[in-house]
C-alpha cells in the first residue's frame, strides 16, 4: 500500500520531535512544513526562514510567567482578590470534616467521648454544642447546622472569587487580543505578508484567547490546589505527623512527571497551533482567489492539499494525546496507590487503638483533599501546557519591532503642513530576507506641487520606489527628504495622515459605497461623499442601484465591476484632500470613456500637490510636469515629455513602440 504524503511527513515530524527532544530544546518543528500552492523548495525554505525570523525560541517557565503577568497588568486587582476569596473558602471548607470526628466520637460513639479540649477552649463553642452527655441529640444538630452554615458560606465565598476570576478571564482575552491586533498592525509588512490574513486571525482568536484562561489554568486552578494541599497537611500533621509525611512523598512525583513530560508536551502543542494556522491561512487564500482555482481547474487540486494538511493536524493532535494520556495514566495509578497505602496505615493505627474510629473517618475526608488538588494540577497541566504554547506564539509576535520607529524627538505634521517638497538623494533598497537590488543609487529631486510621472518596464523599481515615499520601507541607504526633513526625523503616523494613495490592486472594505468612500475620513457626510464620487465619475453608476449609496458591495467590492471599483478608489483619495498623492495605475481598469470622464477630475485633484504617478498610457504621462524613466532600479532619464522625445533617448523609443502597436487599436497609447 503506498504511503501518503501526510504519513511520510509525520514520519519525518516525529523523527524531528526525537531529535529535539534529546537536544532538550523546544524549537518547532519547522522541517515538515509542506510547499504551498506549487512553490518551490527554495521558496519554501524563504518562508519558512521568514517565519522563523517571527520567534521559534525557546523560553523557560519563569520567562514565560513574567511576560503573562505584563500581559494582565490591568486585571491584576481582580484576579488578586479572586485568590483571596479563594484562600478564605478553602479556609472554611477545611473545617466541616472536623464536625464528622466530633459526630462520630463525640455523639455517636458508645461510651461518647468527651469533646476536645482544645475545643472546649475555644469561647461560645460550649455554649453552641451543647454538654453531648447530657443531650447527645442537640450537640448532634448543632454540629449539623454548623457544618451546613460554613459549607454555605465556604461555597459562596469561592463563587464570588470565581465569578471575579471569569470575569477577569473575559475581560484579559478582549485586552490581550486587542494588544496582538494593535500590534499585528504596525508590524513591518513582510511580517504580515508572511503570516498571511488567515493565519493572523487564528492567531489573534485562538492563541491570544487562550493566554487569558492562563488566569485559570496557571493562577487560580494551581492556588486553589496549593491552599488546599498545605492546609490539609496542616491538618494531618495534628491528626498524625506520618500521615503528613506520606503526603509529602507525593511532591516528588509531581515535579517528576512535570519535569520529564510536560515540558515536552509545550512544543507539540505549539506545533498542532501552528499547523492550524497553516490550515486556516491556506484556506483564506484559496477563496480568496477563487476565480483563480476554478479557471485553472484546481478545485479538486485545493480540496486535496486542505485534506493532506488536515491529514497531519490529525496526526499531530493523535500523537500529542499519546503523550498527554502518559501523564494521565501516571497519576490515575499513583493517586488510587497513595490513597490506598495511607488508608492501610490509618486503619492499622485504628487496630492498635492509636487512632479512633472519628479521626479515621476525618482522616479519609482530609485525605480526599489532599489527593484531589493533584488529581487537578495532574488533569489541567495538559491544558496549562497548551496555554502556555498560545503564549508563546504571541509573545513572538510581541516582541518583533514595530515597523520602522521614528527616531527620537521626531517632528510631527499637521494637516495644515504647507508644501510638499520631497527629496530622494541616492536611495538604493533590497528587500527584507534578499540580497538582491531593487533600487541603485536613485536621485530625484520633487518640488512642491509638482506632478512626477515613473515609467519602465515591469520590475523596474517603479512600485518599490511609492513604497519608499510612502515610507512602507526604509532605503538601505541613502535618505528620503520631506521639505527638507529625513523621513525618519519624521512621526510616522502624521506623515502618513498627508498621503492619499490609488493602487492598480484596489481594496475595498465588505461595507457600503458610503462606507467605503468616507474610509479616507470618517467623520465626512453624506454631501462631501457625494462630490468625491462625482469628482470621480462614480456617481453615475452609484445612482442606477436601487440603494445607492447605501448599497453594500460585498468582500473586496465583489459586486461591482473593476472599472467600478477603481472610480470608488479615486474618490476615496479624493475625499482624503491629501498633500501628497501616489496613483499607481489609478486608471489602469477604466475604459476609454471612463477615463476621460475622470480626467479633468484629476487634473483638478493633482492642483497644488505633490503626485507621484506610475502609469503607462500615454496620455497620462505627457501632461506631468517631470518624467522619470527606470531600467532595472537605475534613473536613465529625466524630463518633460517634450524634452525627453527631443533627447531621442529610451523614453522615446518606447512612445515610438506604443504608438505603432496602437495605430489599429482604438483605445489611448501607452508606454511599457
């Protein structure tokens, strides 16, 4: 029978999970990560060293509960007191076994002892029970009654407390899962592209969630173990210090197995999270680009690849069960064995007469407390480890430096900031995680208010340079000048509120048209949208839906046209009245006539700003006041239209070029 690819790949897992293992780290296990869509091996080994860049270190307990305590810094007070109230219920909850001996020995025993002494020197007790010689009856309900009301108030305290502790749990998942998206936000973007728009919402639903029930798997579940473990050795201890030894003896186990096996498990849950990232981020692409899969027939191809990759999350979560039914296995021998051996010796000390009948029965109580907070620890460490994974997903997340920081004491601009001057002096750039150039030493100088039109072949550094502008990137060297000012002395955020930008790629939001145009500023109404859309020759087609403005439009502007969605781009940009304007084939999918509608309308938009503008039909060029030829991320030439055909250089052959492929076609020129 032949192997499947999923088989072959959790051979080699499990084979990396051994390696690991004997290295004592907790790395990913990043070597079966299958190549997506058809890539390459080489690309996805760039990805994976991508990804790797993101964490894939090894933190200790400690490190780890530091950074969750930062993480619930504003929900500690609740939690605080959540304990506390847990501490004083276990408190209380510890007594009533105490009221089975009095029963037993005191009332029900034939002669009845006497009670304690050291309970009858205890004020108002006396008064309470009763002389159990003289009324056995009464001293019997009243030691009832007794137990009753503490089991009530006991109850009621550790309800309070973790009524506290949930909400606390509800409340940190909001705040923690907010930070992540915050910060997801601002991360430099080929961290983003790398963890894709799928993968980023299991992140931010699945592994941020989970941080916050760290408040019960890691606080709350292992204090209330712990209260209640101490104080019933406590009680034991005056019962029969022997008794307090043989629960003693159980610590060890504990740290054994936490020791040898869930730190193990920490990592395979890692895994199992990132393999469903893996899933959930393959799945948004795939119907992402649906028209895509099903014009190349690849439906049976994508259904294929989710199955194998479901395939091996199974795997993975069968084989980290194995693991997690160890531990559980241990501790379902070694607590009934506990419990049995202590029982053999309370009934041997009863047989001597060195224990009564009512200590032993106090004895099996408390002993019952004493196991069942490490039953607990045992049955929610499995958990607590899984938790414990998600937080280290975030916290690689976390820790990846915000996109390109602003140097301190950097200027801040005002949406009043007059000018527009911007000063590009030998830029060269290579992208993240690559070597090679896509811009040499580029110098162009853009006054106030001028529009500047990039031209060249594809991958001639066109695109990547906007990117520079709108500082998306930094260079690798040399410096990008804003009225005299490097755009690292710069505040991000309020040079970015001066930019407008149209891309040939338009994104549009699952909202309506009013939604949509007013994104570039909410708080426009409904006249202000109106004009944009009308500047932008929207208003036409918006007019003919029956809801018009109102109309939703569906994920990426599904329901409309291309054409359509890039009139709503532009009027966006329009609407933002930016001070510098990037069009990145900003007419690209409007036909001829829509064009010409919109032309005068972006005459009148490009009025007295500073416009950088890639596009490549002609009559869009030859109207810009500077023209910059690119050939494989180097400025060949620079000019008007007019100067540059005078010059009889490389513009001029590719306008020569265009307009004889276009003698016979009706629609404008353009300029490749």
């Amino acid at each position: 029978m032949a192997v499947s690819p999923s088989r072959r790949r959790f051979d080699d897992y499990r084979a990396t999970v051994q390696e690991r293992h004997r290295q004592g780290g907790a790395g990913s296990a990043s070597s079966t990560h299958a190549p997506h869509h058809g890539h390459s091996d080489v690309d996805g080994s760039r990805a994976a060293r991508s990804q790797k860049k993101i964490g894939d270190r090894t933190r200790s307990f400690f490190e780890l509960f530091s950074a969750f305590w930062q993480l619930i810094q504003g929900h500690r007070g609740p939690i605080i007191a959540a304990l506390g109230l847990l501490s004083v219920g276990i408190a209380i909850r510890l007594i009533p076994p105490l009221g089975t001996k009095l029963a037993i020995d005191s009332v029900l025993t034939v002669p009845a002892r006497p009670l304690p002494e050291w309970l009858v020197a205890v004020p108002g007790v006396t008064s309470i029970l009763g002389d159990p010689a003289v009324s056995p009856m009464r001293t019997l309900v009243a030691i009832a009654l007794v137990v009753t009301v503490l089991t009530a108030v006991g109850t009621m305290i550790n309800l309070l407390g973790r009524w506290l502790a949930t909400k606390s749990v509800n409340k940190a998942q909001v705040s923690i899962r907010r930070r992540v998206f915050e910060h997801s936000m601002r991360l430099p973007l080929h961290h983003v592209y790398a963890m894709k728009s799928g993968g980023v919402a299991s992140l931010i639903r699945e592994d941020a969630g989970g941080v916050a029930d760290l408040i019960f798997s890691m606080l709350y579940n292992p204090w209330r173990a712990i209260v209640q473990f101490c104080g019933s050795l406590v009680i034991l201890m005056f019962v029969d210090w022997k008794l307090m030894v043989g629960g003693l003896i159980l610590l060890p186990v504990v740290w054994v197995t936490h020791r040898t096996y869930i730190n193990r498990i920490r990592p395979l849950f890692r895994d199992v999270r990132k393999q469903r990232q893996r899933i959930d981020s393959g799945a948004t692409e795939t119907f992402g680009g649906i028209r895509v899969v099903r014009t190349f027939s690849r439906s049976r191809t994508e259904s294929s690849r989710y199955v194998r990759e479901g395939d091996f999350l199974v795997r993975q979560q069968l084989f980290t069960w194995w693991w997690m039914r160890i531990i559980e296995t241990i501790w379902e021998v070694v607590i009934p064995l506990a419990s049995t051996g202590l029982l053999l010796y309370g009934g041997y000390q009863i047989i001597h007469g060195q224990l009564t009948l009512g200590d032993l029965m106090m004895f099996l109580v408390y002993l019952t407390m004493l196991l069942d907070p490490l039953a607990t620890l045992a049955g929610s460490a499995v958990t607590f480890q899984n938790n414990l994974a998600g937080l280290d997903r975030i916290l690689d997340v976390l820790e990846v430096d915000e996109e390109l920081p602003s140097r301190e004491g950097a200027a801040r601009l005002s949406s009043q900031t007059q000018g527009g001057a911007i000063s590009i002096r030998g830029v060269s750039f290579h992208y993240p995680a690559s070597e090679t150039p896509v811009l040499q030493d580029v110098s162009i100088e853009i006054a106030a208010g001028q529009t500047v039109a990039l031209v060249g072949r594809s991958g001639a550094g066109k695109t990547t340079l906007t990117n520079l502008i709108a500082r998306f990137y930094d260079p690798t060297a040399g410096e990008i000048h804003y009225n005299g000012v490097d755009l690292r002395d710069i505040e991000l955020s309020s040079y970015r509120a001066l930019l407008g930008i149209v891309e040939q790629d338009v994104f549009l939001f699952d909202g309506t048209i009013h939604e949509n145009i007013a994104y570039a500023r909410p708080k426009a109404n409904r006249p202000d949208v109106i004009a944009a859309a009308s500047a932008a020759a929207a208003d036409e087609f918006i007019l003919k839906m029956e809801l018009g403005y109102d109309t939703v439009i569906g994920e990426r502007g599904v329901k409309l046209s291309g054409g359509q969605r890039q009139r709503l781009a532009i009027a966006r940009a329009i609407l933002a009245d930016p001070q510098i304007l990037i069009l990145d084939e900003a007419t690209s999918n409007l036909d001829s006539q829509s064009e010409r509608l919109i032309q005068s309308s972006l005459s009148d938009l490009l009025q007295d700003r500073t416009a950088v503008v890639i596009a490549h039909r002609l009559s869009t060029i030859a109207g810009a006041d500077l023209i910059v030829v690119l050939e494989d991320g180097r400025v060949l030439e620079t000019g008007t239209h007019a100067e540059l055909l005078a010059r009889g250089g490389h513009y001029q052959d590719m306008v020569n070029l265009q307009m004889n492929q276009s003698t016979s076609d009706a629609s404008p020129p353009t300029v490749n």
